[in-house]
C-alpha cells in the first residue's frame, strides 16, 4: 500500500465542524431538544454501533446499502454503524417501554452513510429528529409535523414550502394487484418519474385491472393547493374506503398546518411516494423555493417495532442540523478579552460576566504588551478594563 502523501486529507463526505459552526450547532441542538422536551418528547442516546442484523430487521432493510460494517473482535459476529436513528428508537419502544401508551421519543446524533444522500452532500448526518408511538391518528400526524416546521423555524428558515402526501392511499389503490418485486421496483421509479405511459405500461405487466390502472394515473394529476383534495374525490369515486380515510386525514393535516402557520405553502401531492417501502400513511418533506433537497422530511411508518416483537403505530421526522447550519452564515458568540493578572476584582468580574453565560478569554501570555492586538487576534469584539474604580466591558478602540 502506498502512504497517503499528504493524510491530512478527510474521505470523502466528511468534514472538520469548525468553531464557529460547532457552537451554532450546538446551541441549535440544544434549542430543539428543549423545543421537544416541552411538547413531551424524551431524549434518548441510542450506540453508534449495533448487530448488524438488529440494525437491518424490517424496514431497516432499506438501509443495507447505506450501512458501513465491521466485525465485532470480540464475538466475530457483524456489526454495523448507524445510518439511520429512527429503527433503533423503535427498538427502544418496543423493548425498554411496555406501558400500552403514547410514547414521545426524541434524538440528536451522527449516523455514518456508504454514501451521500445527494450531491455534495455529507456522509456523517448530525440527525436530530422526534417519533410518536402508539397512535394512528390525524391528530399525532399534525402534531409530528407541526414539531417538524417549527424546528425548522428555530433554526432561522422562514420561506418555507411543505410537501403533503399519502402513501396509504397509493397502497390502497393497487388492492390485491399481486406486485412482484421488479413489477413494484418499475411502477415505483415510473410514479416518481411522473412519466404517463411508463405508469400504464408498468401497471399492465402487473395485470392490474383497468379501473386501478386509471385510478392509479389519475394520482399523477392530483398535486396542488387544498382544493387537489376535492378534485381526488371526484376522481376517485369508486376508490376503497382507505383512499376517502386518507384524504380526510390529509385535509386535517392540512387545516392544522395553515392555522398555526400564516403564510406556509402547501403542497398537496398524491403521487409523492417517498420512502414508498417504509412508510404507511402521510408523509411529509419541507424545502426552501428552489431547492430540490428536504431540508426536512417525515411520516407515519406504522408497526416498524413489529421485527422487534412489538408492533405499534409511529409516526416522526428528521433533520439534518448540519444542513441547516451554511458556514458563511456561522460567527462566533460575543467574546470579551480579559487580562492577565490574579487580582481579585479582576477574577470576580470574570465569573460574574462567565456565570451570566458570556464568553470571556484570559490573557496566558505574560509577554503581551499590546492588549487590543492580542483581543483583535483572539477574535474578540469587547474587552475588560478598570474604569471608575472598577472592572467594565467596553468595546475594543
């Protein structure tokens, strides 16, 4: 092998948080974990690394191509690193709670990607995100949401567009249609495409019956403002009674929304099947205009605990803070520089002002001699100086 010339060098898809990022990330983290605990949701710290099988039970299939893996040297057996935080909170709902109540579960961690989501894109998400257990209604949908778009708001986004959709109803239009998994695999990638004649063709390798074909098509039309909801009614006539189950939750979902959220676009879209093999009801993605990456996404996955002995109903959503957080928009707290010395008005000064929760830098080079250089140098916007008799923060001259 040869040795890396210059090792300084990161892989790929990973990246140095450096100061001034990191503390905004991490007061950022902080903030939403508060947000959460208010509203309910418990912290909980799931490992960094699992059994690989634990990590890939279920719907955690999905993410076999997105997971590193190692051997445990310990037992031999294969362990994975995380690459997604929602299966293991399942397994902590189905294993260390067993009340038969609505559990509110909140996380902020870094889960490890074979690759990048998308391009550019990082390989070591910090996701922070928050999961209801054991409730299929439209209200723990609104609430997960609603969680959701305020995060984002914490975070300083306000133009936001929020895509609103169903994968239920989907599911419940293709009924019986015996799917094989290639003839699943085409219709999915011809649905997302929102190619017409790919959707029919891929429907009748499927043997599907002429009015689920035409049903199915039809979905491709119905994305818009609210009044896309009628407009599926009238449509979809005929359609089984999850389909009209469906879209009454996705109105409620949607009335919740716009009346907590002046001035939020919605997106209603029946055709968006975001993680169509994982979730069973509505989903929802949030964007910036223009942007063609979630800033943040969720919905209801419903008995994902099942594999682990437990199925309940779930719903949540997830974010990745570091997206949120551009360098160009990161700078540093306030910072006061202090000089040196050990007198005792000085040090009190300094923890009162440390108490109070500013960031204060005290001079350890005994060899200063320009006070003003050393605090412009350090990055320091104000510094401590004896004025009236006392120590005081002044701006730097």
């Amino acid at each position: 092998m040869s040795q890396n010339p210059r090792p300084w060098l990161l892989p790929s898809g990973f990246e140095d948080i450096l100061p001034a990022r990191a503390e905004r990330l991490e007061a950022l983290r902080r903030e939403l974990l508060d947000l959460y605990r208010c509203w309910g949701y418990q912290q909980v710290i799931p490992p960094l690394v699992e059994h690989l099988e634990t990590l890939l039970t279920g719907v955690g299939q999905e993410l076999e191509l997105q997971t590193l893996k190692l051997v445990d040297q310990e037992t031999g057996r294969m362990l994975g690193l995380r690459s997604d935080l929602t299966p293991q909170v399942a397994r902590i709902d189905a294993h260390r709670f067993h009340a038969d109540v609505p559990n509110r579960l909140c996380y902020a961690g870094t889960v490890l990607r074979a690759t990048a989501d998308h391009y550019g894109g990082s390989r070591a998400p910090f996701q922070v995100g928050a999961e209801l257990f054991g409730v299929d209604s439209a209200s723990a949908d609104a609430e997960v949401a609603t969680l959701m778009i305020e995060s984002l708001r914490r975070a300083g986004v306000r133009d936001l567009v929020l895509d609103l959709g169903h994968v239920g109803v989907f599911r419940a239009l293709l009924g019986d249609v015996p799917l094989s998994p290639a003839g699943e695999t085409l219709l999915y990638r011809a649905m997302q495409r929102r190619a017409v004649g790919d959707v029919r063709e891929a429907l009748q390798a499927l043997a599907a019956p002429g009015a689920v074909q035409e049903q199915i098509v039809a979905l491709l039309q119905l994305s818009g403002e609210r009044s896309a909801l009628d407009e599926a009614r009238r449509l979809l006539p005929d359609a089984p009674a999850p389909v009209q189950e469906g879209l009454q939750r996705l109105g409620y979902i949607h009335d919740q929304l716009a009346a907590r959220f002046a001035g939020l676009r919605i997106q209603i879209d029946l055709a968006e099947l975001r993680g169509y093999r994982y979730h069973t009801g509505p989903i929802f993605s949030a964007y910036t205009p223009g942007s063609g990456t979630a800033l943040a996404s969720g919905g209801r996955y419903n008995d994902i605990g099942a594999a682990f002995g437990r199925g309940r109903p779930a719903t949540g959503f997830s974010l990745d803070l570091k997206q949120l957080i551009a360098p160009q928009q990161s700078s540093l707290l306030e910072r006061i520089w202090a000089p040196g010395g050990s007198d005792p008005a000085l040090a009190t000064a300094i923890a009162d002002l440390r108490r109070a929760g500013r960031v204060v830098i005290q001079s350890v080079n005994a060899s200063t001699t320009d006070d003003v250089a050393e605090a412009r140098a350090l990055a320091c916007q104000h510094m401590l100086a004896p004025q009236d008799g006392r120590w005081q923060v002044v701006a730097l001259p």
